[in-house]
C-alpha cells in the first residue's frame, strides 16, 4: 500500500509517459503534479511542497541529473531518477548529485511503486512519545535520534532521506561496525555489487556533512573489512 496523500512530482518531457504514470500513482493513493521539463518543474517546486520527486534524467534543456544536483542546494526532498542509460557510472553521477535511487528503463510499473514507498518509508517520522531527546555530538555537529535532525551551532544539517536513513542506522548502534550488506538490506534495496557501490557514494556525501575532512573522516570511520562505523566524541 502506498503512503496516502503523499504528493509526488513527476518530471518528464514524454507527455505521454507523465499521463501513464500520473494515472498510475494515482490509482495508488498518491496526489501527483506533472512538469513538462526542469524549467517547468521549478516553477511547481517554488509553490509547492512534494514528498518525492520522479524525474527522467534526459530531458531537453537542463537534465535530471542537473536539476538534482542544483535541487539539493535548497531541498530535503527524496528524487528518485528514471534512466535509459544501463551504466553503473552513469547511476552513481545521479547519486552523486544528489538523487535518492534510480530507476533504469525499461521498467515494471509495479517496481517504481515499491521503490517510491521504500523511499517514502525511509523518511523521518515525528516522534510518537515527547522523551527526553538523546544526542550525539560529532565535532561541531550535534545529531539529535529521536527527532532525527542533525545541527551545525544553530543552523539545521540539511539531510536527504536516504542520508537521514543511514544516520538512524549508524545510531542505534555507536561504535559499532555496520556492514555493507546489512545497510544495502536496511536501505530497502537490492542485493549486489552496484547497490554495494551506491551506499558507498551515499557514505561519501554524509561524510561531506559531518567531517572537517571527509577524505580522512574522523566520525564516520571505514572500518576495513567489516564496513562503516559512527564513532561520536
């Protein structure tokens, strides 16, 4: 089942592919705005909030991968990338700038559903009960669990859903190894080599946010041969 009334952004210049999978959502449960292209789709974003946005990467004009990274500048908001092209290459530039997930083309309408709720599921939720909240401090960073919000000093650490998601991971277990397979399982995706290497480009981007030098990261430790691990002061 689908989050309902979660509002999703469709970007795609193929009029009748935004119809197809606007109708679709729908039928899902999901509210659903089309944009035409990036031009478009930054109009909508300037008035409106979205839970997830579905965008085609090649598209006239600026393009998908573009769009996401320039997005990720001002937004949280979860992308996930459909793509013609096959090459893991090609995937990882699309999480590099900042992208969610990504889905290649030709695809099964039923599996875009499941990885726009799986995306949906790894969003942060408003705490249930008003407890005391627990924090880690990472340097200058200060990382609240229960409401699951990172700070710098008073300016909140805009986080994506998949880096929120991992920040929860590496959390219920400090100090403790966390291996790739077992977040590649958490984060709700496939099993494999390049899924592998997709966690580690989104390892890469938290880095950026939580490290003075994320090349010789101090908080967010390699650990050789049994994965990553959160190491708070």
């Amino acid at each position: 089942m689908a989050d309902l009334d979660a509002h999703l952004l469709i970007v795609d210049d193929d009029e009748r592919i935004r119809e197809l999978l606007k109708k679709f959502l729908m039928r899902h449960g999901f509210l659903v705005t089309a944009a035409r292209d990036a031009a478009h789709a930054r109009r909508v974003l300037a008035g409106l909030d979205f839970d997830l946005i579905v965008m085609d990467v090649m598209m006239p004009g600026e393009d998908g991968v573009s769009l996401t990274r320039s997005l990720r500048e001002t937004h949280t908001t979860p992308i996930l990338l459909l793509t013609a092209r096959g090459e893991i290459e090609n995937r990882i530039a699309g999480l590099e700038a900042g992208a969610d997930d990504y889905l290649p083309k030709p695809f099964e309408p039923k599996e875009l559903l499941l990885r726009i709720n799986a995306i949906l599921r790894r969003m942060p939720e408003t705490p249930v009960q008003d407890t005391v909240p627990k924090i880690l401090h990472l340097g200058s960073i200060r990382y609240d669990i229960e409401r699951g919000e990172m700070w710098q000093g008073d300016e909140l650490v805009r986080l994506t859903a998949t880096e929120s998601q991992l920040m929860r991971i590496f959390s219920a277990c400090p100090g403790e190894p966390v291996t790739r397979n077992k977040l590649v399982e958490d984060l709700g995706r496939d099993r494999g080599q390049a899924q592998e290497r997709a966690v580690d480009v989104q390892i890469t981007r938290l880095r950026r946010k939580i490290e003075v030098d994320p090349k010789q990261p101090r908080y967010l430790q390699t650990v050789r041969g049994a994965g990553y691990m959160l190491a708070p002061d």
